[in-house]
C-alpha cells in the first residue's frame, strides 16, 4: 500500500491545531520522522535547480518547478508560525506554537537547512528588520544591534529565511516606525506589523498555490526575486507602484518593506487599502 505524501502544508496545518506546549514533540519531530531522507533530497535538489539557469515561461520544467516552489511557500508558512514567539506583539494576536530557537533550528537543519551566520553588518539580503532604534544623526548608516532570529539557507546560495534583527540608523537609511513597522511583503504572517503575500485573498485550496520567492546569493552578487517577469520601473500610470519613487521601489524589493516614510505618502494616503493593492511579486 503506498503513502501519502508528506507536505509542509500538513505541518502547517497540525501546527495551527496544537495546543498548549510541546508543539515539537507531538507534532514537528513525528512530521520530520515520516518526511525522512526523501524530503530533505527534495530540497537539496530544488537548491541546486534554483542556483542555476532557471526554465523559462512555457518550457515544460518550469510547472514542475512552480509546484515544488508551492511546497517551499508552504514551508515558509511553517517558519512564519514557528517564528512569532520571537517577535514582540502588536498586529496579530497569536504568539505561535513556541517552539525554542534551538528545536526551530533542529527542525530546519533536520531538513538539510544551514543557519546564517551572524554579523553586525547589516544586510538586507540577509537580515530582516524587526526593531528599529532611531539613532541621533540622521545621517547614521544602519547597523545590526541583536539577533531576534536566525536565519537560514536553503543551500546553494538560495536564502530561506532571513534572520530578524535589531537595528539602530540614522533617519536618512531607516525610519523607526516603517523600517519595522510597515507592511511587510513576501510574507505571510508577523506577530508586530502587517503583512501582505499573494495568497492573500485566495480561496482555502487556491492559496496554496503560491510560489516561494526566490533570492540567491552569488559570487558575481545577490540576484533578487529571480522568477520576477517585470522589470522593477514598468509600473502602471494609475497603480499605486507608479505613487513609489524609483529608489522606494528598490528598498521595497530589496528590504521587502519601504524604509521612511514614502515621499508622496499623502497620495498614498487618499488610496485606501494601496498598501494590499501594491503588487511588487514580478519585480526585478
């Protein structure tokens, strides 16, 4: 008799059932048991296709890599549930399974995931900003205070979760406020700030069918959101994009978030809702 499949998709949802402590032994540790060697060959494979030249649009490959990016997007889901405990609490109620950073890690290196090393050298591609200290000279570069969460690779360059971390800057590089406080993009779920991914909206089955975004690190340097089809200055007159000045928009696609207040914010502002209707996913 064959069996099922395991998906992240299943984890997720056991993990959202759990309640009361132990999420990682009654739930994360059988899960990884039943997904064995097979998974964590899937996605040493999926690392090694996505570190190289990638299908085009209409080739065969690429609707099969779009479904193992659908189970990495569920994974990720995985890492945003397991991820809220760390985070201080503000736009979601919900403090996660509460899982220790050393079962999170246990649960990710058990995949054949490797943590990011740490460095108070901030680096948007590495380093997610979830508290922001705003620093007296306004003209003070952005630096890395403290590490919220670690982050992790998927391997091959391809980055899976970048590490939260503490900042102080000056107002010129980030704005305490929006640096941390913003909708954050590419994401599906933050305890302290809003967020917004293209699932959103989505039916219960539809939602799942959301390809990770893809960030790879090189030695020629950081390709960003490398399936992206759209070219990051193409944006509609009458959109809200077309409201971002061109340096907002490479902050939102490198940072995920703008980092001040944007500089026509009170267009924005008679756009209600422009912050879910900015659709940045095809940039690059």
């Amino acid at each position: 008799m064959s069996r099922e499949p395991v998906t992240a998709r299943e984890l997720y949802a056991r993990l959202l059932d759990h309640t009361g402590a132990g999420a990682y032994d009654a739930v994360a540790a059988p899960w990884t048991a039943r997904a064995g060697a097979a998974y964590r060959e899937r996605l040493t494979a999926l690392a090694q296709l996505l570190a190289g030249p990638l299908p085009e649009k209409g080739d065969p490959r690429r609707a099969r890599l779009s479904a193992e990016l659908w189970e990495l997007y569920a994974l990720s889901r995985v890492a945003d549930a397991l991820l809220l405990s760390f985070q201080p609490p503000g736009h979601d109620h919900w403090a996660g399974p509460g899982l220790s950073r050393e079962r999170y890690l246990a649960l990710f290196t058990g995949l054949g995931m490797t943590p990011v090393g740490q460095t108070s050298v901030f680096d948007p591609f590495l380093h997610e900003i979830v508290e922001a200290e705003q620093a007296a000279d306004p003209a003070e570069p952005i630096r890395v205070t403290g590490v919220v969460w670690p982050g992790l690779w998927l391997g091959g360059g391809v980055l899976f979760v970048r590490a939260g971390v503490r900042v102080r800057a000056g107002l010129r590089h980030a704005e305490r406020g929006v640096a941390d406080r913003s909708p954050l993009y590419w994401t599906f779920r933050r305890r302290h700030r809003p967020t917004v991914d293209p699932s959103m909206g989505w039916g219960s089955a539809s939602q799942w069918r959301t390809e990770f975004r893809v960030d790879v690190r090189t030695t020629a340097g950081d390709r960003l959101n490398v399936l992206g089809d759209t070219h990051i200055d193409a944006v509609e007159a009458g959109g809200a994009e077309a409201l971002l000045t061109p340096a907002e928009r490479r902050d939102l696609l490198r940072h995920r978030c703008l980092l001040r207040t944007p500089e026509r914010a009170d267009a924005l502002a008679a756009r209600p809702g422009w912050a879910a209707d900015l659709f940045p996913y095809g940039w690059r």
